[in-house]
C-alpha cells in the first residue's frame, strides 16, 4: 500500500500523469471518428493518413525551417487532404479498389517522408523515424508540478505540455462534430442512397469526417507517433463492434476501450518490465497498441456480436 501510495504521489503527476492523460486523450480522438470509418468500410483511411502526416510534417520544416506546431499541423493537414485527393485519383483512373489505392498512396507517401528525414537536416533535430512511429510519450513531464495541489496552480498549469491542450481542443472539437451532425452520420452511414434522397450532402459530409480524422491523426502524430494512431483508429471501434449492435453503444464501448489500452499501456511499459526482474522499460506507443490489440483479440474470442460480425449494426 505504501509502494501505491508513493507511486501515485508528486513523482507521480510529475512525471507520469501528464504521458497518461495525453495518450487518453490522442487514443479517444482517434477512436471515435474511427467508428464510422469502420462502419462505412474505410478503416484504411485512418492508417493512410496516419502515414501521409509525416511528409507534410517534414516539408513544413523545411519551408519553415523551424520546429514549430502549427505550421506543422498545417502541412500535416495539406498532405492529408492530397493523399485524400489521389486516392480518389487513383481509384477513378486506375479503376483498382479502394483498399488496392489507399494502400498505395499512403505507402508511398510515408516511405517519401522517411526518405526526406534521412537525406535532410531534420535528422539532427528530434523529428527522427523512431519519433516518427513511436511518438515521444514518455518525454511528456510536467516538470513544475508539485503534487496533485499542482492542478489547481494557474501558474503550474502553464506549463503543461503543449501536447495536451491541443489534444484536448482536438478531442473537443471532434466530439462537438459527431454531436452536431449526429443523424446526418448515422444515416450516411448505413445508407448513403437514403441520405442522397433526403438531402444529406453525403459527399460532403464524408470529406468532413475526413477532415476531422486528419486532425485528429496529426494532432496525435507529435505525441504519440504513427503506431498508436494507427492501432487507435482501427482496434477500438473494432473491439466495439463486437461488443454491441448498436451505433451510441458501440462509441462508448470504443472510448472505454482506448482509455483503457492508454492507461494499462503505459502503466506495463513503464512498470512491467520491473516485474519480471528487467531494469529496463519499453516503449509506451508500443505496449499501448498492444494492449489494444489485446482488447481486440478477446473481443474477438468472448465478444457477444463475434458471430454476428458480417451483419450490419443499428442505428
């Protein structure tokens, strides 16, 4: 009990509190536009774009030369949304599958800016491939903090990493999209000719959510890196969908799932290894993805909708 109650003390919210709540916050941004990929057959966007943030990032540092986030978050966007635009491309002129073309573009994309990172100065900065699918979760530290009292310090707060104000306007805004456009996404969902007939941009409607995956993606990117994007848009609503029917409980079964995968991942990454006698942690990114699929694989295994997972879920 003494060990608990030192590990949750000031050394606690230093140090660990902040890498928690930031990998909860990029796990549910990107779990809850994923559930409508998901249902709508394009789960694969959300891994395209995952990888397509990181050319946009580095061409922001080279026109820029600098590090700077919103400059970044900008040709992270840019490179989204031309990844969006050749896959459509591609898909008209080539006349292959969706799938056949969201992989080729975002593979492409992803190995250019691997390829610039390693040819450029931006390897002597902290932008690197290992930053670039691991993210640097662990390096989060709130380091004026002083205990939980800390929470209530305006002066403290200011120092938060910048990483989780903007994951959480990134979160918020997310959240306020889905609620607005509510009905009109259920309904594009399960039957884009029905919302055509009604009047639902359903075009339009399907670049927003789009849009919405990028920034989520790129928001998460600096933080997190591409794996536990990836991982989130894709296991979560997954593991969701073989728990329930139903499109609301599916969401929230998906947003318990990814605050579960950020906590217990970074909890075993960090404290884990100590357990079986190794002085050495392992990557955060890493085990919360794993965690994740994890969740994914007992759903698959004990999931009350397992044998159900060719039907169609309800609104």
């Amino acid at each position: 009990m003494d060990d608990l109650i030192t590990a949750l003390g000031a050394e606690f919210v230093q140090l660990s509190l902040t890498p928690i709540v930031i990998g909860i916050l990029a796990a549910v941004a990107c779990a809850l536009p994923g559930n409508f990929l998901l249902l709508r057959r394009q789960a694969l966007i959300g891994d395209a774009i995952s990888h397509v943030v990181l050319p946009g990032i580095v061409g922001a540092f080279l026109v820029t030369g600098a590090i700077d986030a919103f400059p970044m978050m900008i040709g992270a966007g840019c490179a989204a949304i031309v990844a969006v635009i050749l896959i459509e491309i591609i898909k008209r002129l080539g006349r292959v599958e969706p799938g056949a073309a969201m992989g080729l573009v975002f593979t492409t994309l992803f190995a250019v800016g691997v390829l610039f990172l390693e040819i450029t100065d931006t390897s002597s900065v902290h932008i690197d491939v290992q930053h670039a699918l691991l993210g640097n979760l662990e390096s989060l530290i709130w380091f004026d903090a002083d205990g939980w009292q800390s929470l209530l310090d305006p002066a403290a707060l200011a120092t938060l990493p910048p990483q989780l104000p903007r994951l959480a306007l990134v979160l918020l805004g997310i959240v306020l999209f889905i609620a607005l456009f509510w009905k009109e996404l259920k309904i594009s969902t399960f039957d884009a000719a029905f919302a055509d007939a009604i009047g639902i941009h359903t075009r339009l409607l399907g670049f927003a959510l789009v849009v919405a995956t990028a920034i989520a993606a790129v928001a998460a990117f600096d933080a997190v890196g591409s794996i536990i994007v990836i991982a989130m848009f894709v296991c979560p609503p997954a593991a969701a969908r073989l728990m329930t029917n139903q499109l609301s409980r599916q969401i929230s079964w998906s947003v318990a799932f990814a605050v579960i995968s950020a906590i217990l991942g970074y909890v075993f990454a960090g404290y884990g290894p100590g357990w079986f006698g190794s002085p050495y942690a392992v990557s955060a990114a890493g085990m919360i993805a794993t965690i994740s699929g994890l969740i994914l694989l007992l759903t698959c295994m004990f999931g009350p909708q397992r044998k159900r997972i060719g039907q169609g879920a309800e609104a």
